[in-house]
C-alpha cells in the first residue's frame, strides 16, 4: 500500500553528525502505526508505546513511554491531547539530558509542557 519512504533517517534529518538509528513511537494509533511502520522498512528500530493499540509487525512493543525511550535517538510522541502531559511526565525519567526538548518538538499532537 505504501511505497519505499522518501525519506532516508541520517544526519541532516535531526541536525547532528550522529545517524538516527532507534526511534521511540509513543502511541500507536493511525498515525503512530503507519509512521512506525515507515520506519521500520527504512531500516530504523521503532520502540513503540501504546496503553490501548497493539504494536505494529517489526515494532518492539514496550510496557511504557519511559522504556520506549530509553535509548532512543529521537522521540514521536503520536499521542491524542488527552494523554499528552501524562505521557511526557512518564517518558522524561527515560531522557539521557534530563532537559526539555527544543521547539521542534512543539506542534500538533505533541507534548505539552506543564
């Protein structure tokens, strides 16, 4: 259904010389399945978190926002408004800086900032 991504997952994608190779998905609804999805036939890891939805074929499912990030090189939270500040509040003890993400991280169907 979907054709080969258009987009390659390196550098110049996150503005760092490092090469994006695990991604942490948190919620796996229709938008967090197929952009997981993507990702995984990129050739990217996707550890995926989802209270309700299953992960999709090729995603490390996860028991919580906070061990899907762990260790992830960029994080897509995919999650509904509802579920956004507790989200956030569950996968920061997991963030490697401790520190707020920077405002590409602010948006539609992102986190919230309490």
């Amino acid at each position: 259904m979907f054709a080969a991504p258009a987009v390659q997952w390196h550098a110049e994608c996150v503005a760092t010389d490092a090469v994006v190779q695990v991604v942490a998905v948190l919620g796996l609804g229709e938008a967090g399945a197929i952009i997981s999805r993507d990702l995984v036939a990129s050739g990217v890891t996707v550890r995926g978190y989802d209270p309700v939805a299953g992960a999709p074929d090729g995603v490390v499912a996860t028991g919580s926002d906070a061990e899907a990030c762990a260790g992830a090189d960029l994080v897509l939270s995919l999650t509904t408004a509802h579920e956004a500040e507790a989200a956030l509040a569950a996968s920061l003890p997991a963030s490697s800086s401790g520190s707020r993400p920077g405002p590409s991280s602010a948006g539609s169907g992102s986190r919230t900032w309490p």
